[in-house]
C-alpha cells in the first residue's frame, strides 16, 4: 500500500531541495503547487499516492483554468506534477508515471521588458547624485546594487547571495551561485566598480557601525551569524538582505522610467543581456554570461533584438 500524500509530497520537496539542489524559490514554487494538487486530491477522495492517475491530474489542470489562473501558472503546474509523479516511479511508490502523458497549454512568453541606455543612464545618474546629495550609507548601498545587476546580468537571488570574497575587485568580477547551486564568475564594468569600491570601502561599514551603535534592544540588534557577517549587501539593520528590499529598490528606480512591463530586478538582467546583442555579443557568451543552461532561453533575446531593429526600421526607413 502506497504512503498518504502528504508524506510523499514531503519527501519529494526534500529530495529536489537536497539531492537535486534545487533553489529555496524553486522548491517554494514546487510545494505550491503540490500543496493545491493535495487538496484537490483529497477533495475527490485520493488520500493515495497510487490513486492519483491522468484524469486526477487532468481535472486538477482543468479546475485551474475554470479558477482563471494564467496559461503559464497552469503550464508550471503541469511541470511541478510530472516531475512528482516522474520521482513516485522511480521510488517503486506506483508502478505507473500517469504524469508522463499529462499535457498543458503552453505559456505564451512575452518579450522582457527593456530600458533604453540613455534612459537607464539618466536614471542611475540621479541615484548617484542622491547618493552623492545624502551621504547615506544605504543610498551608496543602493547606487552599487543597480549598477551591479544591469553591469553583470545577476538574478536577484545571486545578488543577496554574494559574499565579500566573492568581488574580486581587482579582476572586477564576482561569482555568483545561480540556479542549480551552478557557480560562474561574471564580470563588470568601470562604473559598477566604482560604485561597489564607495560602498565596500566606506557604506557598508557605516551601516554595520550604525546598526552596532542601535539603542541595544532585541528588536534592533542585528543577527550575528556568520551568513551576516560575510554578507556582501546589507539591509539597514545590519543583517543580509534579502531580496523584497531589492525589489523594492528596482520598482522605486524603474518608475522613473519611461514605458510599461515588468518593474522587478530581472528588468536589468533582461535589459543587460539585450544590451550585448545589440552591440555584438556572440549568443553563446552571452548564454554563458547569464548562466542559462540552454542556448534556446537565451534566444529570447534575440528576438527582443530583432523586434527593436523592425521597430527602428518603421519609424525611420521612408518607405517602411
């Protein structure tokens, strides 16, 4: 007899987190999903890991859809349900994987969204001269974060994760760990390098004295572990910081921006990344540069190239 679902699922999540090393945001996304296919299970009376065949899964897919939820959530979901019942095979827990021939409507992908370079220019300009204005630790914090993820394509995760001797300051590069646990060593340019040294040599110390110099209370007393102490960013209070304040930070920078899309960290990945191909970059270094494990995830970005030369065609060729 098969084990209830919920500690399969359980096993399952633990396998992915440590055999596979799979991101805490991934895992996240996986018990999820998993955790509405549970109670939609349990709903139609399948306490069973064994009982959950294709029409289970098929009405799991189709109540998703009646809910109204986006082709691409419901295509993750499809993923995240062959990928359990793919491990359940393996694991001898059924001795068929009814996921296999489960099928999704494929998630329409848009284009990313891009910033120009004079508008990123200007808009980076204006957070060095408030940097420059305030002399606030946070402020110089701030400044070398943005030129670090548009000058080094990171994901936002890979950005909270550096620690101090991760910048080679020296070489200008830093390694990262991207998904998958993969490590690479990315480069970056003048401008970021300037910002990083300001905050390295003189903001981030400043925002350890001032959380140290705190009124000793448990609510303001920094965490002291050794993750925190070896923190490259950190949050005002001392301690590492994570990745809502970051997204924080982009959606305050990107609304000064003219245009529409996405106001998230990965708008600077994707403006980068763009950015490269439009002056020459080969596709394969640029693959190897954002860390895709497939050379077609980075071909998006040779569509978005392609789309902005048709648009600069219509607007400027006479007899477009």
């Amino acid at each position: 007899m098969t084990s209830p679902l919920d500690v399969v699922v359980d096993d399952y999540l633990a396998h992915v987190r440590t055999e596979r090393g799979y991101s805490e945001h991934t895992v996240a996304a996986y018990r999820s999903d998993l955790a509405d296919l549970l109670r939609f299970a349990e709903e139609h009376g399948v306490a069973e890991a064994g009982e959950i065949d294709l029409p289970v899964l098929r009405d799991w897919l189709w109540a998703a859809t009646e809910r109204g939820l986006a082709r691409a959530t419901i295509a993750r979901r499809a993923a995240s349900a062959r990928g359990f019942t793919a491990w359940m095979t393996r694991r001898g827990l059924v001795p068929i994987d009814h996921g296999a021939r489960l099928r999704a409507p494929r998630a329409q992908r848009a284009l990313p969204r891009v910033v120009a370079a004079p508008a990123l220019d200007e808009a980076l300009a204006r957070l060095e001269a408030r940097a420059v204005a305030t002399d606030d630790p946070i402020d110089v914090r701030d400044v070398a974060i943005v030129e670090l993820l548009y000058a080094s394509a990171l994901r936002v995760s890979e950005l909270v994760g550096i620690d101090v001797r991760d910048v080679d300051r020296r070489r200008r590069t830093v390694r990262v760990v991207g998904k998958g646990s993969k490590e690479r060593v990315v480069p970056y340019g003048a401008p970021a390098a300037r910002a990083l040294d300001r905050y390295l040599e003189l903001g981030r110390p400043a925002i350890l004295e001032r959380a140290r110099k705190g009124d000793g209370t448990a609510a303001q007393r920094p965490a002291r572990t050794t993750s925190n102490a070896d923190a490259a960013f950190l949050g005002a209070r001392g301690a590492r910081m994570g990745t809502r304040s970051v997204y924080a930070l982009v959606a305050g920078v990107l609304a000064e921006i003219p245009g529409t899309g996405p106001s998230g960290p990965h708008t600077f990945r994707h403006t980068a990344a763009t950015h490269l191909l439009d002056g020459g970059a080969d596709l394969r270094a640029v693959q190897e540069f954002l860390g895709h494990a497939s050379l077609g995830t980075t071909q998006i970005y040779t569509h978005v190239s392609a789309e902005r030369l048709k648009e600069s065609y219509r607007t400027a060729h006479p007899r477009a």
